[in-house]
C-alpha cells in the first residue's frame, strides 16, 4: 500500500456495496462506515506507525473508553446509592 500524496489526496469511488435483497439497508450501512472511517485500515504499517493508527482509531479508542466507564461506574453508584441511603 503506498501512501502517495499526503498533501494532495486522491479519492476513489470507494468500496462497492455486495448484492442484496435490501439494497437500501447496504448502501445506508455503507455510507455510515465510509463517514465514520473513509480510509483503509493501513495493515502493512502496523509496526512502524502505531502512534498514527492510534490517532486514526482516536474516535472508537474514545467510544470505547466512555462505554467501558459507564459499564463499570453505573453499577457501582447504583450499588453505592442503594446500600448506604442516608
């Protein structure tokens, strides 16, 4: 994969959705990934760049990190609140 002009990119037409019987669904799902994450994931580049992969993945790395404290944080208040009611 080679990266070419990083200061004048080049876009391309994209990944073309595979055929379905709900062509609507596809293009929808299609459409929200290309929005969420337009370039392809650099596997060849893994070793030498990781500080840029994690600022690539920045906003799941963030969504991520929020789910995992509610998931840990909700409960343990709850329990808190109910426990010790003063």
């Amino acid at each position: 994969m080679e990266l070419g002009n990083i200061s004048k990119p080049t876009y391309g037409p994209g990944p073309e959705a595979p055929g379905s019987s709900t062509p609507g669904l596809v293009a929808m799902a299609h459409g929200f990934l290309r929005l969420v994450q337009p370039n392809a994931l650099p596997l060849r580049c893994l070793s030498f760049f990781l500080s840029q992969l994690l600022l690539y993945e920045l906003g799941f790395l963030v969504c991520a990190a929020i789910g995992v404290l509610f998931i840990i944080l909700v409960p343990l208040v709850g329990c808190c609140f109910c426990c010790w009611r003063c």
